[in-house]
C-alpha cells in the first residue's frame, strides 16, 4: 500500500527530483510533480567548490568531489524517502571542462543509479532561459546565469529564445584566473563580453540575474537599504541609482555592510566578482532593470518536461488557482469571483492593463485563503501567506496589490495605518485599486456566504439618475439586509460613485 498524500497536496501530482551539479555548489530540489507552477516538497544544498582550482590543474577540487560523492547517497535516499518517481540528474560547466570528470560523472552514476546529463553551453543557456520563461509573464530581456564556472548569456523574449553564449567567466573561474583581484577580473571580463556583441540589443530592457551569487547580492542589497519584502524573485534593483552599491561591493568593502552577517561566508567571497560582472553587463547592455530570477537551470529543465499548452498558461493564475483549491472554502466561488469581478470593474470605469487584470484575478483566486484562520487576523495570515508565497510571474508591487486587497477585504476599508510596508511596495494606484476590490468583496461575500451560484447572477444596472445598482435576483432577495447595504454605502464611498444594492425587478 502506497503512502497516501496529505490533504494539503495536490492529489494529482507524481513527485520528482532534480540534482543540479554546479561547479561551486550541489543541489537536490524534490518536487511536488511537473507543474507550470512548481512546488517543492524538499530542497537541500551544499557547496561542494568542484571547480575552484579547474584553471590551474584543469581538474576537479579532489576534496570538493570526494564531499559531493558522500553526498550523492544521501540524495539519493532522500528522494527516495520523499517518494520521488524519477530523478534527473543535470551537471554543468566544471564536469563539462574538467579533465577528471568523466570519472567523477561515472562514480556518481553508479551511487545514484541513474544517467546524469552532462549539459553543453548551449544547453546550459538554453534551461535558463527555459527558467526565465517558467518564471516570468512575458520576459523581455537579456538572461545571464553566473555559475561557478561560466556565464550564460541569452536573448528571450516572451517565449522566444534568440542569441546566446557561454562565457568562462563563472564566480570560481574569474577569481582564479584574475589570481584574486577583482580590477584584473573586470578586464578579463570585458575582453569576453566582446564575443558578444549582440548585448547591446538589451538597451532598455530587463536583465534578468540567474545564481546564487547575484541573489546573494541581491539580499545583500536588500538588507542595505532596509527593503520590506525579502522574497528574491522579481526584486529589481536600478542600474543608475544603484550603480554606487555595485562599485562598492566589486571594491571588497562588505565586511562592514549592513546584514553581510546573513550572507554565508562561503558565498561572500565571490561577491565582488559577481558585483564586476553585473557592473559589466550595465556597461555593455544597458538595461532599463537588473531583475533578479529564483529560476534557473532547474525550473528551465522542469519547464521543458511540460506539454506545449500548458507552457503557454499563466503561472501566477496556476499558482492561485492551486491555492485556491487548497485553502478556499469552495474554488468555484473563487473562480466565479474572478470572472465576475471583470465585469464590475467595467461597470465601475475602471480600466486595467493585462498586468492589471491578471493581478486582480489572483487577488480573487486567493481571496479566501485564510478562512481557517480566528476571524481577527484572517486579514493579516492572508497578507502573509500572499507576500512571501513562492509565487512566480508577478512583480513586487503585485504582490503588495494582492496582499493588501485581501487585507481590507478582512480588516476595511479605511484604517490607513494597516502595512505600512506593502504600502510602500505597492503605487499609490495599486492602494485604491486593492481597497476598491476589497470593497467589492466585502460586498460580495456577504451576498453568497463564500459558496458559488450566487455571485453570476448579480447585475449591474445604470440608472437614469447616474446611479449605479448591482441588482440582487428576486429568487434571492432573502440575501438582502442591513449588512450588504452598509457594505455596498463603503464601497461607494471609495469609488467616489453613487452605488445602490437592490433586488432586480424581475
């Protein structure tokens, strides 16, 4: 008999494994199964620093392989014990390069007892782009992938994958090849990015930052600046305002930044370098962002796994829905709230972009999400789980938009002093437009008690005198009272609008 998956899982999925050998660190990610939205069910890693001395010996760290051997059986028994059905194997630039790693990859066959997938460059770049496109609505930009061996360069643009390179200018690399100064490393850096003279076609655009070491540099930059929200994916940092932070970290001078206590030690030595390359990209390419990714080669791979259609979805709509399944009271009420609430915003004026309107779906998607909780701080439980939910395809200020709509859907619509810190992630317009939904919802769900049928058949209906009535079938006019019109004279207020709740004549 099988062991039988918690009611907090997706009954449908099949979990897998993932081990992505890297030339400074080893990773095993167990996944819940092959989603557009992936979830990880266990994530382990280590820095094992297998490429650290390729340059001189042109081998792999002896003592580096002999530590990922000994781990490779402990992966192997975790995905095991995890139930994993499968598990990929994918090993980038040092097994590539090294003179000794055939020998290495044989040895980790036979502990793991699968094929291991020793990646090209062009591969490698190809699964990061893959990971962008898995990560992002749309990307528009420059990829790099900084590894600890090489630099992956390539041009997306939303589901299109354009020019790439693999550079050997990995944190690793760069710091043995510059023998430790970070000025020989932005000369050796800059005579590489010269084969790549397409990157001046990500002028104006997104660069979008793969690997360890610019997402540590990117929580270093965080901490500096005392940013609200530490959730990596789809932080953005500004390549002129910016650039001060950047010079200064490629200069050595961390020891003494603020939060560099929460960067690993083993990681911080390799920030400067990373700082160099990135200050080498904005010369080079000229981005409108530096954005940082979460996804990588891993999620990339993952990605190619799926069927074409389900490529083609929306991951922060996949997201929701999920968690709509698991936590709402009734996920068609919530999906019948989310198609609903585009007409009300039509009838209200209300015009969206596409980001806009997706935002406002998953905000209705997840509306529900903290219904277990005590009826005092579903608000907040529900703010939380949304802003640092591992959710993709969304920016920050979309989260905040999100958090914050179910936050005065719980607490009201007009205590100003609630979150202060998605406030200040979120625009002004994204503030109105959060409670303006609340108060839809707060209408809403008294009018259906959180379960589906109702919320179709409410109609808007503009009246001779300007007034707009959101009109209650007569089969359901038990549903109306003192409540939903208190709440609907709220919603009013905010939009400013002259709104009626009344039962439809017929």
């Amino acid at each position: 008999m099988g062991i039988k998956a918690s009611q907090g899982r997706l009954q449908d999925r099949r979990p897998l494994s993932i081990i992505d050998i890297g030339s400074n660190s080893i990773r095993l990610v167990i996944y819940e199964g092959i989603a557009r939205s992936p979830t990880v069910l266990f994530n382990e890693k280590m820095l094992a620093g297998l490429g650290k001395s390729i340059v001189t010996t042109g081998e792999l760290d002896p003592d580096g392989v002999s530590r990922a051997v000994e781990e490779f059986r402990r992966f192997r028994a975790l995905s095991e014990q995890a139930g994993a059905q499968s598990l990929h194997v994918l090993a980038t630039a040092a097994a590539r390069e090294a003179t000794n790693g055939p020998d290495f990859i044989a040895r980790a066959e036979e502990i793991l007892g699968t094929e291991i997938r020793v990646l090209s460059g062009r591969e490698e770049a190809k699964y990061s782009a893959f990971g962008i496109m898995s990560g992002f609505h749309r990307p528009d930009g420059i990829v790099g992938d900084l590894g600890g061996g090489s630099l992956e360069l390539v041009d997306v643009k939303d589901r299109d994958m354009g020019d790439g390179i693999t550079l050997p200018l990995g944190g690793l690399r760069l710091r043995e090849m510059s023998e430790g100064s970070v000025a020989a490393a932005t000369r050796i850096t800059r005579h590489e990015f010269a084969r790549a003279d397409w990157l001046g076609h990500g002028a104006g655009r997104a660069f979008y930052c793969v690997g360890g070491t610019w997402r540590n540099l990117a929580r270093l930059h965080m901490n500096v600046i005392g940013y609200p929200l530490e959730v990596m994916h789809y932080y953005e940092m500004d390549p002129v305002r910016h650039a001060a932070f950047l010079k200064r970290v490629a200069k050595g001078g961390i020891d003494k930044m603020k939060g560099i206590d929460r960067i690993s030690k083993n990681r911080r030595a390799l920030l400067p370098y990373g700082a160099a390359v990135l200050l080498e990209v904005i010369r080079a390419a000229k981005p409108s962002k530096i954005v940082i990714s979460a996804n990588g080669v891993r999620e990339g791979y993952l990605y190619s796994l799926l069927e074409e259609a389900v490529r083609e979805t929306d991951p922060l709509i996949s997201a929701a829905e999920e968690l709509a399944l698991l936590r709402s009271r009734s996920v068609t009420h919530a999906r019948e709230l989310a198609d609903w609430s585009a007409g009300a915003f039509q009838a209200l004026g209300i015009q969206e972009t596409e980001n806009e309107a997706r935002y406002r779906r998953a905000a209705c998607l997840m509306a529900d999400i903290g219904w277990r909780a005590h009826p005092e701080y579903r608000g907040t439980q529900s703010l939380n789980i949304i802003a640092h939910g591992s959710f993709s395809g969304i920016d920050h200020a979309g989260r905040a938009f999100i958090a914050l709509t179910n936050l005065f859907r719980h607490e009201g619509l007009f205590n100003d002093g609630l979150s202060p810190e998605m406030r200040r992630l979120a625009t002004p317009v994204y503030v109105e437009r959060a409670r303006l939904l609340g108060g839809l919802m707060r209408v809403v769900y008294l009018l259906s008690a959180s379960m589906p049928g109702i919320i179709p058949q409410l109609k808007w209906e503009k009246r001779d005198n300007g007034a707009l009535a959101l009109l209650v079938p007569r089969s359901h006019a038990a549903l109306m009272g003192e409540r939903p019109h208190g709440r609907m004279a709220h919603l009013a207020r905010v939009t400013g609008l002259d709104l009626t709740l009344e039962v439809a004549e017929s």
